[in-house]
C-alpha cells in the first residue's frame, strides 16, 4: 500500500514538473507571437501573448525576463500586453475596414461593426494597463497615447475628449503632444463642438506651428466656422491658407515637390489639394451668402491655379453647374460641364464629365437627351471608362433604365401600348450587358430589370417570363444578396398578379425567413398581409401587419389595412384603434385623409352618424383627392339621411351631381336622392321625378335604369304590388343588359324585387317562382345567392322544411362566402329542428357559431344546441352547451332559460345538489325570469321528495308569495296544505309518544305547538283531544275543560272531525259533572 502511494506521488510530480514554465518558455511564446504579428496573423499573436500575460509561476521572475520592441526593452508580459493592445487594435481596424467595404452583406456589416467596437475597447484596455504597470515614463506617454489613438478610431469621442486630456496634462512635453492635440480637436468636431474643436486647433497651431497637421489644423478651423454658418471667418481661415503658401508665386520645382509629397507618404493630402479645396471652400462661403458672381470667382480661380488637381476641378465644374442649374438655367449649366471637358485634356477627367452630362439629364427627367449622351460615353470612352468610374457596362444598363423609366412615364399618362413599347426596348438594352459585357457585376441587376420589364408589360406570357429571370438570379447570383432578396420579393408580386395567392404567400414568408433584416421587409409585410386577406385569411393578415413596428414608415399603412380588415368582419372597434393608431403617428396627409375617411367608414357602420358627418367633412375640405371627396359627400349625405336630416342630405347629394357621380356610385346616388324626396314628405314627387326620367330616357339601357330605380323606390315606401308591376315593365323592355359599374344585371335585380315583393305580401308561390326565374337565368350572377336564400326563406314560412333544407345546404355550398351565410346557418338549423334531425340541428348551429362568433344569434344558436343535445337525451353535451350561454353571452335573453336547462341537465344525470343550486342561482340572480317560479317551485318539489318538510314549505311558501300570478301558485298552496298536514302529523306523533310514556307535561307543550303552528292541520283536532286527557291525567280538570271545549266550538260542524267532537263532549260533560 506504501509503495502503490510512493508511486501515484510520484507520477504526480513528474506530470506536475511538465507544466512549470521556464524563461525560455516564454520567450519562445512572446517571439512566436511576435513572427504571427509580422505576418498579420494578429488573432493567433493575440493567443500566444495572452499565454505569455496570464503565465504564473513562483519559480519565476517576469520582470527579470525583457525582450525588445520596437526601441523599448520591457519585462517580457508589460510586452506582452503592449502588443495585445496593437493587435486588438489592429483586428479592430480591419473589422471596421471590411463592414465599410460594401462586399458584406447588411447583418454582416452589423456584426462586424459591433466587433470592432469591441476590440477597440479591448485595445484600449491593455495600453491603459501598460500604462499603469510599465516603469518607463516613455512607454507610459506612448500607451496613453495609444489609448487615446485607439478610443479616436473607434469613434468614442467623448472617451477621446477624456483620454486626452488626461494625456495632455500628464506627459505635456512627450513628443506625441502634437498628434493628441490633433485628433482631440477631431474628436470636438465629429461631436460638432465647433467652438472647442477652433480653441483646440489653434493651440495646435501655435505649440506646433510647422508640419502638415498645422496646415490641416487651420483647414480645419474654417470648415467650423463655415458648418457654424460664420462664412467670414471662415473665408478668413482658408485664406490663411492659400496666403501661406502663394501657390501662384511657387517655382515648377516648388509645385512638384508639395505634389509629389502624398506619393511618398509624408502627409495624407498635399499642400496643393489642400490649398486647392481651400479655394473651393472660398466660393461655398460666397455662395452661402448668396453672392453667386463671387462664387463663380472663386470656383473659377481654382481651375486656373490649380488645374492638376483634377478631382477638385471636376468638383469646382459641378459646383458651378449647379449654381446655373438650381436657378433654372438648364442651359448654362451643360454648358459649364462641357467647357470642362473642351478645357482639359486628361482623357479620364473628360469621360467622368461626359458621365456627368448623361446623369444629369436623366436626373432632370430628360431620358431621351441621357440615352444620346451615354451612347457618346460608350463610344467615346472605351479605354477611359474604368479608371473614370464609370465603366462602359453601368453606361449601357443606364440607357436600359432611361427606357424604363420613360415606360414608367406612359404609364403614369395612361399610355399603356407607347409603354410595353419603352419595356420591351429597355429589355433589349439591358440584354446588351448580358452579352456584351459577359464578366460585368451588373449581370443580375440586368436580369432583375428585365424581369421588372416582364412584369410592367404584364400579360401572362410576360409574368411567366418575368418569373424565368428572378429564378435565373436565384440559382446563379444567390450570394449577391441585393439581387437575390429584390428577385424574390418580385417573384411573390408576379405570383401576386397571376392570382397564385398561395404561391405568392408562400413567397412573400420566404422572403421574411431569408431576409429578416431587408429594407423591404415591412413593404413585404404589407404585401403578404394583403395576400392574406385576399386568400380569406384575416386573422393571419392581422397577426402579420401588427409585425411592423411604429417607427417604421409603414405604420400607418398597416393600420388601415388592419382597418379595412376589421371593418369588412365588423370588428369595428378595433378598426378604430388601428386608425387612431395610423393617425397619432403620421404626418402624411394622404395618409391622414385615407384614416378620416376609414373612421368616418367606422362610425357609419357602429350607428354614430354624427360622428361619422365630422369625420367626411374632414376629408371634403381637405380636398386631397377627387374620388375621395366625392365618396366622402356621397357618405355624409348618407349619414345626414340616417339622422333624419333629409335636407342637408338633399343638399349634399344634389352637390354630388353637380360635381359628376362617380359610376360606382350613379345608381346609389339616385336611389337614396328618391328616399330623401319620400322622406321630405315629397313621395308623389319623387316617383313623378323618375317617371319623367323614364319618359325622357331616349337610350333603353338608361330607360331601364330609370325603371328599375323607380321599382326600388317603391318597394322601399312599402308599395309592393308597384313594385312588382314597374320590375316587370323592365324586365319586358328590349334593351342590351349588362353589370356594368353597380355589379348586377338590371333584370337580374328586378326579379329579386319581384320575388321579395310577393314574399313581403305572403304571396309566397309567387315569390318562389319569381326567385326561380331569376336563378335560372342568372344563375351565376351578383344576385344568385339572393335568389336561392330566397327560395329557402319562403320555402320555411310555407313550412316547407325539406325544401329548406335543400336549399340552403346548396346556397351554402356554393356561396361560402355570402353574407347571408349567417342567417342560412340559423333557419337550416330550425328547420332540421322542425323535422327532428336533431344532430343535424347541433351541426348547423354550430357551423353558425365558429364561422360568427360575434354574431348577435350565436347566443340563441348555443342554446339550440344545448336543446338538441337534450333532444338526444345526450346531456353532458348539453349541459356544456347551456353554461356556455351563460358564461359566453351574460347579457343575452337566453341566459335565464339556459341556467334553469343545466338544472334539469343535472336533474337527469343525477346530480340533484348541483341542480339545485343551479335553481337557486336562477332565483335569486333573475328574479323576474320566465322561469324563476319553476325553478322555485323545483325547489320545493326536491325537498319534498327527500321529506325535508320544512325546508319544502319554506320554498313552496316564496312561490306563492312571489309569484302569485303564476298557475304554479295555486298548485304550491295546494301542496302547502298536504305539507302542514304532514309536518302537524309528524309533531303530533312526538306528543303521544310523550303522552303513552305519561310525561303529560311534555306532552301538552307538543300538543300546544301543532295547535299553534298548524292551525288548519287535520292533526289539530287530535292534539286538542289529548291534551285534555293530559290534563286530565294531571288532575287539572278545568284545563282539561277549558280544552274540550274548543273542540266542541270549532268542530261542531266539521264532519270529517265527528269522532273527536264525540270524544271531547264525553269528557268534557263528565268532568263538569264529576270534578267541578
């Protein structure tokens, strides 16, 4: 055992022994860390000098160990740390280098934005560390300043602010005083503390008066002044500049040298560029004053003194340009851009001002102009196209986008062939990159295009070739995120206009799975949710627009739809929110125009017509938009008629036809203007308004319109037989029907005013016939669910019920989504009622219920079903059906009759004590129901049954009292008398119990008790009797009297009592006799 532990001692300390570093170790460490460094492998170097900075050991000394960087010679884990901080800073730099690139995509950008930050914070952890622990005072100065270095490329200003001035004040004479200084007045300006940023600048200056960030300094004060709007001061800061140097006065040696100092890397702008921006700067302070001659001046200046600088020379050109543009004078302003290229002669300055020419034009809209220029820019730059930015590849797909967007232009002017032509060019055009330019990146910008083309034309073979190009970009350029997300969103749309309503959901989720974070998401979301609804699906479209977020422009677009959405399922309320919503948080007036007239919609359908007036008003005097004006005044005309306001209603209408009725609106408009006539006790005026319209009517088409506006009329005043009579006259007249703008044929609407007419007057044969003509001859028309609804209406006040059945069964197959849905699930559920088919009434109801559950039936058709299930003696089922009446509905009509069918539920599964209880809610929650003394008199009933007397009397007692006028009154003052009976009985019994055990005395207060609680009991006479004999046993012979004698007073007539009145008077006599 000894040996054995010996031995795992020692494997322990030989494993241990492994592990102790040496100094070699971590030199060794520290220099692999430092070749990685070199070969800027700084994510690997960061691990080996982390090993180097975390080494412990009490064998060694790190302090002892120093290595070399740069001129410094440090203990090896101060190094250590230092170069941390380097590559920390380094890897901070590259990340943000790359998220700034454009080669990432937008969520990759994201991440390495937000890696960068932290390992700038990194880095400036480890110098602040190298700060504090390092002895050498100049390694201190170093890694401050580092630390400030660091916080200034990882944009923390204010930590810049801090951190340098901490510097600042701590090693004032280190030699880099001069860079703080110059990146703590940065700091001042990217916060744009421009006062603090001029005060830091010029200490600059004046401690370090030579070098580029002196120049770079005073460059720097004027661009403060200037972005405070102090144009003088910064004129006077730039000349400051320009008066230092005398560029005009420079040798050639002298302005080859200050040119070429860039290319060597001594300062990042030359002396020259700086002096030349200088210059330009001069003019944007003139032209910020409105001094454009002195401007022009300016501008002119340095393209004479500076015409190298060819950057700046394009920019002074454009600069001047605009100044002509931006006052109209298109004229002037190509013509400076073309003085430009005649001036100079560098072939790449000249192709980007050809380029600019061509963009101009087609910024200014003149896309025919812009297509010449680019033409010129392929052909006359095919060499210089590259280096000027803009290559001969974008060139060609721009004249592509000049086509289109004059497709765009003939379509906004209703122009349509003139615009397939423009798209169907445009296609060509960008087919050209395609071909011609077969390594171009343009190459799915090109095929996104002409997809877009595809789609613009729109007929079918167009989509599904439009279809073909997003699938291309899909399968060939899905790295190229930009492409690929656009292609899939339009595949959707195309899907969209194919009404390929799955497919196109199916999409539009597709793009929100790949692409959560894309621009167009919420327009996606938009998009879909209209899908949604479209494909009968609202409760997901609503779920999928409450996604979009309030800051997103889209806001207020998704809550009208969600509006629209609740108002078409008259979810009214929430529709208003979703509009308050919508308006609280835009400031687009179309936008607030669309919610008033959405609310306005809103208070229409929930009855508040006033409401409703202020909010059409709004949108009448907004004046915004012609339909919408004019379906606002048809609205308020409307409402102003609901309000009984017939003359203000009158007045609107009238309006509306001087203005032009819309056609969706001619026949409504007409229709209504006639109620009002009728209304403003103007009836005969009206129908003589119409009849004059018929006689007039020159068109027959207009003629039957006439008629059929007079039919409605009439039928609307109640005038039936007229009714049926002008329908027919139009259904006779020899005229070309069509639906035109109403949405119905007009004989196709007579007949349904005929059919309806006869049903009104219980001519129910007629009506059906009426209704079947017009089925048959429409059979698929705006009216034909009408027509069969119709037919199973009257079909059910014949009591018809089979033939109802029929019918709605097929309405409701054929027409799913007809309003009248509703109401066919109710009759189909009484007419199977009506033929005992009650499973089939429990399915029918219920279909009513799920497909309306706001319906203000769903509480009777819930109570149906608890009926048809008791039918079916299934009474679980049913049970649950009746509390979910109560529990669904509180304030419906059928709560009471629902709560006492639970009691009788529970009555039949046995459950009497739930039962009851139900009865007793009953009775005190509806004291006035229908079915209150029922359950009352159930109450008694029930304690009857189980010979709790007492309790029975109390509950048949409050029937009487608190129903007396109800049958079941009589029949529980009935059962009061057998219950008296009884209970005297029952008492009775005690007291001869007494009696045969000779406690008399006992006995007599029993006796006393049936006598005084149970006056009209048969059991009375008997207690009388008997208490005598008590007494008598007592010896209390005048008592025992004084007893008999009551009986033989209220008993000498009562029959059915002859034995105790016989007895009394023999006992009686005889104690008279014997013992008084």
């Amino acid at each position: 055992m000894f040996e054995k532990l010996v031995t795992l001692l020692l494997a322990g300390a030989i494993t241990v022994s492994q592990f102790i570093p040496s100094s070699e170790t971590l030199r060794l460490a520290f220099e692999q860390g430092q070749k990685l460094f070199a070969i800027e492998d700084y994510e690997q170097a960061a691990k080996k000098y982390e090993t180097v900075r975390e080494t412990e050991s009490i064998f060694l000394d790190t302090d002892q160990i120093i290595v070399q960087i740069e001129t410094f010679e440090l203990p090896i884990k101060i190094a250590a740390t230092y170069q941390l901080g380097n590559c920390y800073h380094r890897m901070a730099i590259n990340k943000y280098n790359l998220a700034t690139s454009g080669e990432v995509s937008p969520a990759r950008v994201k991440e390495l934005k937000k890696e960068s930050i932290e390992y700038f914070r990194k880095a400036a952890n480890y110098y602040k560390e190298v700060a504090e622990k390092t002895t050498s005072m100049k390694l201190k100065a170093l890694a401050r300043y580092q630390l400030v270095k660091t916080r200034f490329e990882g944009r923390q200003y204010e930590e810049v602010i801090e951190e340098s001035k901490i510097f600042l004040q701590e090693y004032s004479t280190s030699e880099y005083v001069e860079q703080a200084l110059y990146e703590l007045g940065w700091a001042y300006y990217y916060l744009k503390r421009y006062p603090e940023a001029i005060q830091t600048f010029s200490e600059l200056i004046q401690r370090f008066p030579e070098g580029y960030r002196a120049d770079r300094a005073q460059f720097q004060i004027g661009q403060c002044y200037l972005d405070l709007g102090e144009t003088g001061k910064a004129r006077e800061a730039f000349l400051q500049i320009l008066q230092k140097y005398q560029v005009t006065e420079l040798t050639e040696k002298e302005r080859i040298r200050l040119e070429t100092q860039k290319l060597i890397g001594v300062v990042h702008e030359t002396i020259m560029e700086l002096s030349a921006k200088a210059q330009i700067l001069i003019g944007d302070t003139y032209l910020a004053e409105g001094n454009e001659e002195k401007a022009l001046e300016a501008y002119e200046t340095m393209v004479r003194q500076y015409p190298k600088q060819l950057k700046l020379v394009e920019s002074a050109y454009v600069k001047m340009a605009d100044m002509y543009f931006n006052r109209g004078d298109k004229k002037g302003g190509f013509y400076k851009l073309r003085e430009a290229i005649n001036r100079i002669s560098d072939g790449i300055f000249r192709a980007r001002m050809q380029s600019r020419i061509a963009m101009k034009y087609y910024d200014l809209g003149d896309y025919e102009r812009a297509i010449e220029e680019l033409r010129v820019y392929i052909k006359g730059y095919p060499f210089e196209a590259k280096e000027a930015g803009f290559k001969l590849d974008q060139a060609q797909f721009q004249i592509g986008q000049c086509y289109y967007q004059l497709g765009e232009r003939a379509i906004a002017a209703e122009e349509i062939e003139k615009a397939k032509k423009y798209y169907t060019t445009a296609k060509t055009e960008y087919q050209k990159v395609i071909d011609n330019y077969p390594r171009s990146t343009l190459i799915p910008a090109a095929l996104l295009a002409m997809g877009l083309c595809e789609h613009r034309i729109g007929e079918p073979e167009n989509l599904q070739q439009a279809l073909n190009y997003f699938q291309q970009i899909a399968e060939n350029f899905s790295d190229r995120i930009e492409y690929a997300s656009r292609a899939l969103l339009q595949t959707a749309r195309v899907y969209r206009d194919l009404n390929e309503l799955d497919k196109a959901i199916a999409t539009y989720r597709e793009f929100l799975s790949k692409y959560p974070d894309s621009s167009d998401r919420d327009i996606c979301i938009l998009e879909l949710a209209t899908c949604l609804r479209d494909a009968d699906k609202p409760d997901e479209a609503v779920a999928v627009l409450f996604k979009i977020e309030k800051d997103s422009e889209y806001f207020s677009k998704a809550r009208l739809l969600v509006s629209e959405i609740e108002i078409a399922r008259k979810n009214y309320q929430q529709a208003e929110t979703a509009l308050n919503e919508a308006l609280e948080l835009t400031e687009d007036k179309a936008i607030q125009d669309d919610v008033h007239y959405g609310l306005a919609r809103v208070f229409m359908a929930k009855g508040d017509y006033s409401r409703a007036i202020e909010e059409f008003t709004i949108v009448i005097n907004n004046n915004l938009k012609e339909s919408s004006v004019k379906n606002a005044i048809f609205g308020r005309g409307f409402c102003y008629y609901q309000l009984k306001n017939y003359q203000k209603a009158k007045t609107d209408l009238d309006k509306l036809m001087a203005i032009g009725i819309p056609p969706t609106l001619r026949d409504q408009t007409y229709r209504l203007l006639g109620r009002i006539n009728v209304s403003l006790g103007k009836k005969e005026e009206a129908i003589q308004n119409y009849l004059a319209l018929i006689e007039t009517a020159t068109d027959p088409n207009e003629k039957a319109e006439f008629l059929l506006l007079l039919a409605e009329l009439y039928h609307s005043i109640g005038d039936y037989s007229s009714s049926i009579q002008v329908a027919q006259q139009a259904i006779d007249l020899n005229f070309t029907d069509s639906v035109g703008e109403r949405g119905y044929f007009i004989k196709e609407r007579c007949y349904f005013l005929i059919g309806d007419s006869y049903a009104k007057m219980e001519q129910y044969q007629q009506a059906i016939k009426a209704f079947k003509t017009g089925l048959t001859k429409f059979p698929n028309a705006a009216h034909s669910p009408e027509f069969l609804f119709g037919i199973a209406i009257v079909n059910f006040s014949l009591k018809n019920y089979t033939e109802t059945i029929s019918a709605l069964n097929k309405f409701l197959k054929q027409y799913p989504k007809n309003p009248n849905r509703e109401n066919a699930y109710y009759y189909l559920g009484y007419s199977y009622i009506k033929e005992s088919l009650y499973a089939e009434a429990v399915k029918a109801f219920s279909s009513l219920i799920k497909n309306f559950p706001k319906s203000s039936m769903a509480a009777e058709a819930l109570f149906q079903i608890g009926e048809n299930y008791f039918n079916l003696r299934e009474y679980e089922k049913a049970l649950k059906a009746y509390e979910g009446v109560w529990r669904k509905y509180p304030h419906s009509v059928f709560v009471d009759a629902a709560m006492y069918n639970v009691g009788w539920c529970y009555v039949e599964l046995n459950r009497m004590e739930e039962a009851i209880k139900v009865f007793r809610q009953l009775v005190r929650s509806y004291p006035k129901s229908q079915y209150a003394p029922s359950a009352q008199f159930t109450l008694g009933d029930y304690y009857f049954n189980i010979k709790q007397y007492e309790k029975a009397a109390q509950e048949y007692e409050k029937v009487v009292n608190n129903y007396p006028d109800s049958p079941l009154a009589q029949k529980a003052q009935e059962l009061l008398k057998e219950l008296e009976d009884i209970r005297a009985y029952l008492v009775y019994i005690k007291g001869m119990k007494k009696f045969d055990n000779q406690e008399y005395e006992e006995a007599i207060k029993i006796f006393q008790e049936v006598i005084e609680r149970f006056p009209n009991s048969d059991s009375k006479a008997g207690a009388l009797c008997n208490m005598g004999m008590a007494y008598e046993y007592l010896h209390e012979w005048k008592k025992a009297a004084e007893v008999y004698k009551i009986v033989l007073k209220e008993y000498a007539n009562d029959v059915s009592q002859r034995q105790a009145y016989v007895f009394a008077k023999e006992h009686h006599d005889w104690v008279v006799a014997n013992r008084l």
